[in-house]
C-alpha cells in the first residue's frame, strides 16, 4: 500500500510521504535507457520482499527492506546501499526534477538494510519518490528498488 500524505500547515514535522511497498527493478526499466527521473535501473532484475519508510517534510527519512536481491540469484552482491528521494521541484519559475541521496548504509547478502537520517529537501518537494540504490559508485546509482506496487 502506497500512501500519501498532504501536509500544509501541519509544521516541519509533518509526513510527506509513508510506504509499506518498494518494487524491484523489472524490464524495460533494467539499465539506462528507461532511467526514472534521471535515476538508471540496474542491469539486472531485482526483487523484494518488504518494505518500509517514512519522508517527513523536514527531510527525515526511514528506510527498511528485506530481502532485496537479484532475481536471478536469490542474494545481494553489493555491501553498502543508498536511498535517494526524487522530488519535482521548481527553480527559475520551470519545472526541474531534484535528487537527493543519502551516505552508504549497510546491505546484507539477504539484501536487508535500514536508514534513518536527514536529506536536504528542495521547497517544493512535489510527487516525492524513494529509490534504494547501489551504494558504491557515482551519484545517485543504479535502483534496486522504488517507491511503488
């Protein structure tokens, strides 16, 4: 279940966004030619078993997912993930697309792993999506796995 939540004039505090559902990278969304808001699918298939999160309008962030891993091989090769919240956002009176990722956090080989800590929002931060990325390489990675159902 994906919900979203309005938040205007309930303070800094206030949730954006809470998930209970990510989906993992699938075709055509392998790779870059189908990149979401500038934000590559990796070159494999990807599943997952669950997850959760929270965006609060402060930038707070909580990530938790289990058993995100390649299809095709039932494990996570990678040690260290990363979550980037994507947001439509406005500079200049034009519409532009605002990411931002956090530091590496630790992935487990049964592809668990949890975040919490702060991002640096744009104001606005309109259709807000979180990805799980590869937590190695250059910013913001390839995802695993994204906001969805």
């Amino acid at each position: 279940m994906l919900i979203a939540q309005a938040s205007a004039g309930d303070g800094p505090g206030s949730t954006v966004l809470k998930f209970k559902t990510m989906v993992g990278t699938v075709a055509p969304y392998t790779g870059a030619a189908n990149a979401i808001r500038g934000v590559p699918g990796a070159g494999a298939p990807w599943s997952i078993d669950t997850a959760n999160g929270k965006l609060e309008e402060n930038g707070d962030l909580s990530i938790k997912v289990t058993g995100l891993i390649i299809t095709g091989t039932g494990a996570n090769p990678v040690p260290t993930f990363r979550a980037v919240v994507s947001c439509q956002s406005i500079a200049g009176g034009a519409a532009v697309v605002v990411n931002r990722v956090t530091t590496p956090f630790p992935a487990s080989t049964a592809g668990d792993a949890a975040f919490k800590g702060n991002l640096d929002l744009p104001s606005p931060c309109i259709a807000p999506i979180v990805f799980v990325t590869a937590g190695t390489g250059a910013s913001p990675g390839v995802w695993f796995s994204v906001t969805g159902a």
